[in-house]
C-alpha cells in the first residue's frame, strides 16, 4: 500500500501535515503553519523534493539519536523526521521519505 498525508489542524488553531508509510507509520512532520493553505503548500514540496537525495540532512539529536530533515531547494526545512536507534534505521526512513513522499493522496483531518 502506498504513503499518504494526513493534513491536521492543532489545538492552537494552526496547521501541519504528517507523511504516512504504507503501513501507517508517520515518516515525516512538518512544522506549524498559520493557514491550510501554506501547509497544503508544503505537503506540495515534499512531493517535489522528496526523490532528490541532496535535499536530505542527515542528524544527531542531543541525545546522540540520528534523524533527519527534509530541505526545500532554498535550504528550508519542509519536515523532519523522528528519532532513529541507528543511522541505518534512519536511512530506512529517508528511503521510505523518498518512495511514499511523491504520493498525491492526502487525507483532509482538519
């Protein structure tokens, strides 16, 4: 089964998205954004710039967890991944980013 979005709005009025896995894992979040609108946007970037290896920023959180950022071609952040218990398990994830991120399916949760 192919990735998804799930667009949602948060308790403080603004909106995010999430990229679901196939098998309903989130895989990516974005950040806060002040309209539906904008985020909508951005769910369109991670589908642009979701294959293209360069944009990927791989990570060491504090704690010495690796994660990793989506990057727009002008080095935004689009979204951010969660924290992996190895590189290896976070070059899944980038992998995964890469093959469900280009999907056209979002489901409207706001």
């Amino acid at each position: 089964m192919a990735g998804w979005y799930e667009l949602e709005k948060s308790n403080n009025g603004q909106f995010r998205f999430v990229l679901k896995a196939g098998n309903a894992e989130t895989i990516l979040t974005s950040e806060l954004y002040t309209t539906q609108s904008a985020a909508e946007n951005g769910i369109a970037s991670v589908q642009t710039n979701s294959p293209l290896a360069e944009r990927y920023e791989k990570k060491l959180a504090k704690s010495g967890q690796p994660y990793f950022n989506l990057k727009a071609a002008n080095h935004q952040v689009i979204g951010n991944s969660e924290q992996y218990s190895s590189e290896a398990a976070r070059d899944k994830g980038i992998e995964s980013v890469k093959t469900n991120g280009p999907t056209t399916t979002i489901k409207d949760k706001t």
